[in-house]
C-alpha cells in the first residue's frame, strides 16, 4: 500500500537550469496539491491538478514555475531557469475526493538547492 | 481570508510531562482542522482532524485536540511527553467551497528532554 512517492529526494541545480519534480499520488487519488516549505516557514499551497487539469493555480508564481498532471504517469513541477530563491522542500499531496475536509496525504518531499 | 497561527515556534518539555501545542485559525465560515507532524527529512504524516462532529478530537500516538469556536482554537494536547514525539507539528485549515487548499501555520518544534 504505498504511499505518495516523489522523486527525486534531494535535487541540486544551478542557476538558470531547470527542476524537474515528479509525484505519483497514492492509488485511486486523482486530486494532487503542490505545497512549497521554505525554511523555517509552513508550507504554503501552489497548485490543485486533477487528472489532465489544473483546477487552482493560485498559489503559484506567475513566471518560471508550471505543472501538469496527465493522463498517464505522474504529476510534473516544473521550475525553469531556477534562482536560489527557490531553494526550498516542495511537497506534492494527494486526496481521492476533493471535498474540503478530506484528508490530504503527504509526500516526503523534494528538497531543491540552487547553487 | 483564512489564516493559522501557532504560538512558539519552538516548545521543550521533559519526558513524561504533558504535551500542548497551540493552534489558533481565523476563518469567517466554519473550518475544517488539521494536525500534522513532521519527522526530519520526512513528509508530513496526519495526526488528527476535526471536520464538524465532535469538538474533542483523538489521533494516534496518544494525541488529542480540541475544536473551541468561542476561542478560535485547537491546540493539541498529550497528557505524557515521549521521546519518540520529538518533531515538527503543522496545524492547518480548510475550508468548504474556497477550494481545496490547506492553509498551514509555521510549524512548532517539539523537543523532549529526557
């Protein structure tokens, strides 16, 4: 019975590359939530996919960040030409239904390094 | 809009002694509460959560929260401090019809003396 896996654990980039973080929700959950944990700070919410749709992208910045959730395989943040504010853990969730009270289950997070 | 602040970011009690860890939210609706914890270089793994039934809510490992609406809280509670409870607690908030989001606060760290 696993659980939200992402990968990969740990990633180090250099300015201007680009970060790719992948999450595979827990079987039979199609709602993923991407959350961003900046140092001694709570996580702060950055998009809602369901399958083949972005349903709030509220949270995330308006240039360089993007995400998909398709059809088959996993979920994709996506972080082009990164700058070293975006050293942080980034934690994908999943939930089976997207009512507000459900429960929605952790990854162990991708923790991203710029140089 | 809906917020959570806890109070101490950092909290210290010996082992054996009772546990409280403060959670206040502001939310114009009636919320939905969560407990998290967090492990070091781990996820978050889900400790408890109140969604409208009892105001007094129990979780796994011996934790406990309760819903107070006059106060706009929920602090966590464990009458008895274990080593292995040492950790970051995020509490955090949703709410029906604004989305799916959780709104979380800054986290306490937890440490048990011995």
């Amino acid at each position: 019975n696993a659980g939200v896996m992402q990968n990969p654990r740990h990633l180090v980039r250099r300015r201007g590359q680009e970060a790719r973080l992948r999450c595979s929700p827990m079987k039979g959950h199609s709602h993923v939530y991407w959350y961003r944990q900046l140092p001694e700070e709570g996580l702060k919410f950055m998009v809602y996919l369901q399958k083949e749709n972005i349903i709030d992208e509220s949270g995330m910045p308006k240039e360089r960040f993007s995400a998909e959730f398709p059809k088959e395989g996993p979920s994709i943040l996506r972080i082009q030409q990164v700058v070293r504010g975006d050293s942080a853990a980034y934690f994908c969730a999943s939930s089976s239904t997207r009512v507000s009270q459900e429960t929605q289950y952790f990854g162990p997070g991708t923790r991203l390094l710029v140089l | 809009a809906q917020s959570v602040t806890q109070l101490g970011s950092h909290v210290s009690v010996s082992e054996g002694a009772l546990v409280l860890l403060r959670c206040n939210y502001s939310s114009s609706v009636p919320p939905y509460l969560f407990w998290y914890v967090q492990y070091p270089n781990q996820g978050l793994q889900l400790l408890l959560k109140y969604t409208s039934a009892a105001t007094l809510v129990k979780g796994i490992n011996g934790f406990e929260a309760e819903f107070k609406k006059s106060e706009t809280s929920f602090h966590l509670t464990k009458p008895s401090a274990h080593m292995s409870d040492a950790a970051e607690y995020f509490c955090a908030v949703s709410v029906k019809n604004t989305g799916n989001q959780f709104y979380f606060g800054t986290g306490t760290s937890l440490t048990v003396i011995p």
